[in-house]
C-alpha cells in the first residue's frame, strides 16, 4: 500500500485463488487487522503481519524490504502521507495465499489517491511474503503542494541548506535517519522538506537518502586500496541495513549491481 512517484499498469490476476474454505473467515480477519495497523499509521503494527523473516515487496519499485525495514520506511512514510485504506470486494483465499484489491483516501477527504491489489503467502498466522501492486491516481507532483504556501526562492534556499547538511554531515550514512529528524536539520517542516525533496530533487525521500548513499559506495567500490572490502560492509558503512535493500537501491540508480560495478572500475 505504499504511495511511489511511479505509475504501474496492473492487471488484477488471482490464479491460485478463489477458493471459498475453511480458511476464509481467519483470511478476512487477517485482513482486517492489516487494515487496522495501515489506518492507524502503525508501522510495526503493519510489520507484525509478516514472519520473522518474512519480506514485504514493493512491486513497482522493485523493491523488498525486511520487517525492520518496513517499520523504518512507513514510519516516514505515515508522518508524511496519512490516509485512509478501505477493502474493496472480498477477500479471495486458498489453503495459503490472500488476494485483495484496495483503495487509499487522503485523510481529510474523499480523494482517491491510489488503488492497488496485494498478494500474501501465509505461513500460519503471519505472511511469509506480501507482493503490493498499486497505481496512483490523484496525486501529481505538480499540484501536491499547491497550498503549502512554500514559494520557490525558499525551495531553493531549502534545496541547498539540505545539500550542504548532507555533504558536511554525512548524515545519510545514519541507518536510523527519518524525515523529521532530516527536516530538524534543515531548520524547516516536515511538509516543507517533503516538497522540497519532491518538486526540487524530482525524487522520493527514499530515492533521495540513496542517492547519497549509493554515491558514496560507488567511491568505496572505486577504491583500489579497498579491492578485498565485502561488499555487505560498504552497504552497512553507506547506511542501509540489508544487503537486499542496498542492492535494489544501487541497482536503480547505476543500472547494475554493486559487484559488477566493482569490476568495470578495475577494468
């Protein structure tokens, strides 16, 4: 259910599902509860319902993320983009696998804002994997912030008091670092920052922070003297804390992974 700059066209599929059974009533209940932990903004709540080591997948950015991480992203995520979610239809299940589409609403309104579908594989009562499919619809770059009120002299006041705090300081390489914590830095809002990231940087906050981060493994990569240095050290020293996340992130931004960059520059 997480809102990307993106737009991806979605067929909604349910091959293995459909089956009405036993385990439809625990299916909706499930549900219900993900639900529950979405509209409250709870990220560890929405996290609980996966395994352990259960991987929750971003399907239009190509991305996966761990329990932990999930609650790191939506953290951010809820205190930038509040909304309401709502079932739409039924639940359709199998012995273990949930399908069901869903539309999110802005909070103050009755706005679409995105819909999507999510395909869970369950493994008792948690989901070993989440696979989210979505489409924006109401939300553009262009008018998302056309009452914040922020002229474009201080975007771009905004704009470079965050380079410069993110050059000097070094601050990406903080695995913890949220956008409010970003936003102190920079002396501004929260909404303030978000629109300086998204109308003046043309990217999310996410894409932003690894942006610079994968900058600066690319110089550790380069290295000669650094040839030996594991490759999950780098992503750690940059500041993702898994090598999956790094490796999406490095992949997106340089177009191939982080080993064969490593080789093309010794080449």
């Amino acid at each position: 259910m997480v809102q990307r700059s993106s737009t991806v066209r979605f067929l909604y599929v349910y091959s293995n599902v459909g089956r009405r059974g036993a385990s439809t009533v625990q299916a909706t209940k499930f549900v219900e509860s993900y639900f529950d932990a979405w509209n409250h903004c709870d990220a560890k709540g929405v996290a609980d319902h996966l395994t352990s080591d259960g991987i929750y997948v971003d399907v239009p950015q190509n991305v996966e993320r761990t329990p932990d991480e999930l609650i790191v992203m939506l953290n951010d995520f809820f205190s930038d983009h509040p909304g309401r979610y709502e079932l739409l239809g039924e639940v359709l299940c199998s012995r273990k696998t949930i399908a069901f589409q869903y539309r999110a609403y802005a909070t103050d309104s009755s706005q679409t804002l995105y819909h999507g579908a999510e395909f869970m594989t369950l493994n008792g009562d948690a989901a070993v994997t989440i696979a989210d499919y979505y489409e924006i619809e109401a939300i553009k770059s262009k008018n998302k912030y056309a009452k914040s009120g922020l002229r474009n002299e201080q975007i771009q006041e905004y704009k470079h008091c965050l380079e410069r705090v993110m050059r000097s300081e070094q601050i990406y390489m903080d695995p913890r670092l949220t956008l409010p914590i970003l936003a102190d830095k920079v002396g501004c809002t929260v909404n303030h920052l978000s629109q300086v990231i998204n109308a003046g940087f043309e990217m999310s906050f996410f894409d932003y922070l690894n942006s610079h981060r994968v900058h600066h493994a690319k110089e550790l990569l380069a290295e000669l003297n650094g040839k030996n240095r594991a490759i999950l050290n780098i992503a750690f020293a940059v500041g993702f804390n898994s090598n999956s996340a790094f490796y999406a992130a490095f992949k997106k931004h340089v177009g191939m992974t982080p080993a064969q960059f490593r080789r093309s520059r010794r080449d």
